[in-house]
C-alpha cells in the first residue's frame, strides 16, 4: 500500500509490479496538500474524537468494572446483563436511537454527537470486570478497616492496573478510529473522519488516481501501527493476566 502511493495506476494494477518505476512523491504532495480531500482535518478530526472517546471511555468503563467486581448493590445483575447487550447488539441497530437522541439534545453535528455515544462500552467493562476481580480481595477489607471511601479505593487501585488501562485505552482508540456508521449519520461534511474521506475517494469513473488512495489509506493506518508498536509491552503483559484469571 505505501509502495503503490508512488505508482500510475497501470503499476498499481498489475500484482507482479511490487516497486514503481519511479519514485515521485507527486500524488503524495497532492494527497496531503488536500488537492482531493482535505486529509489534514479528516486526520485531526479522528485523532480529537479517537483520543477523547477512549479516555473517556477508559474512565467510565474502569469505575463501573470496579464496582461490579467489588461490591454488592441493586441492579448489579441489570447492570452486568445491559453490559452484555452492549456488545451482542449491532452498531446498526443502535444508529437510529443515537440519531435521535443527539437530535433531542441539539448535539447533532458536532464532535460531542460522536463522542459521547462511545463513552459507554460493554467490552469495557467486561474487561475491568476480570482485571479487578485478579485483585486480592484482603486490599479492599484493608481499605474498609481503615476508613478509606469507595472513590478513594478506586482511585488507589489505579496505578496497579495502569497496564490494563492502556490495553483498554489503545483497543477502544483504534475502534473509534476505524468507526464510519456513526460518525456518518452525525458529523457534518466539515468534521467528517478519515474514513469518510476515504469513502469519498472511491470512483467507479477513475477520478481520482488509485495513488491517492493509497497514500490516505497509509495515513490512516499509521498512527495505529505506531501506537500499537509503542505500547505493545503493556498490551501484553495486560492481555495475558485478564486470560489468566
């Protein structure tokens, strides 16, 4: 993909041609300059709502995993089943309530549309769930007999599982970067995502040289690539204890 953005599209199309015959960094220059789309807001667009969503995310599905994991209450059991359902509905079935409801709010439109629709994950809190339960229970008595309040406990259990934060962090990031139904039904042209202006690159009439394509399909996937690679330790050692237990 990043070898065909400096191709022709006779290149791109013949599979046995793996290096251009010439390394032009024209369609680059064009693709990045916004001759086709405007790349350089699309990008900043996903990264805002991709960073905000997954931090907020982080935060809300932590606190209700701990909570589910550590203490008896009423409607856990509702709770716990909402989780599930989260996760077993399709995003498709869900588009029109979201539709609606930021319409009733007067977000629809903005980045908040997006946004906070993501903040809710039942993956999210399945997964802080088995992370907190792996905790030993005597840290929580500990915490009762000396007085300590349930936001405070929770806050102090933060840093022993700051890997699984970040595993979390960087799942849901890379979900709400390749996302396309929502941000569809509810930004407008100006704060479309990358892969809205992706989408709009695709001509059945060969517009748009294929050179373009690929050199905004490698902006998209880079910033992934690299945040997995930087991150891949703590992703592991994550993974590994929430299998463990």
């Amino acid at each position: 993909m990043a070898l065909s953005s400096f191709k022709v599209n006779h290149e791109i199309y013949n599979p046995l041609i793996l290096f251009p015959s010439q390394f032009s960094t024209q369609y680059i220059s064009d693709a990045l300059n916004g001759k086709y789309i405007d790349i350089k807001s699309a990008f900043f667009s996903s990264f805002f709502i991709s960073l905000i969503q997954s931090s907020g995310s982080v935060l809300i599905s932590a606190s209700t995993g701990f909570f589910l994991a550590r203490y008896r209450f009423p409607g856990k059991q509702l709770l716990f089943i909402l989780s599930l359902t989260l996760i077993i509905l399709p995003r498709q079935a869900l588009s029109v309530p979201i539709f609606e409801w930021m319409n009733i709010l007067k977000l629809s439109g903005g980045y908040s549309s997006v946004i906070l629709p993501g903040f809710t994950s039942g993956i999210g809190i399945i997964f802080f769930m088995q992370v907190f339960k792996s905790i030993p229970k005597e840290y929580i008595d500990m915490a009762r007999i000396e007085g300590v309040s349930t936001h405070r406990t929770f806050l102090a259990f933060l840093p022993m599982i700051t890997p699984a934060m970040i595993t979390y962090g960087v799942i849901h990031f890379i979900l709400a970067w390749h996302d396309h139904l929502i941000p569809l039904l509810l930004l407008e042209d100006s704060k479309r995502t990358l892969p809205l202006a992706l989408a709009t690159l695709y001509d059945p009439s060969q517009r748009v040289p294929q050179a373009i394509v690929m050199t905004a399909s490698t902006v998209m996937v880079l910033p992934i690539a690299l945040l997995f690679g930087l991150l891949y330790r703590q992703f592991k050692s994550a993974i590994s204890e929430v299998l463990v237990h």
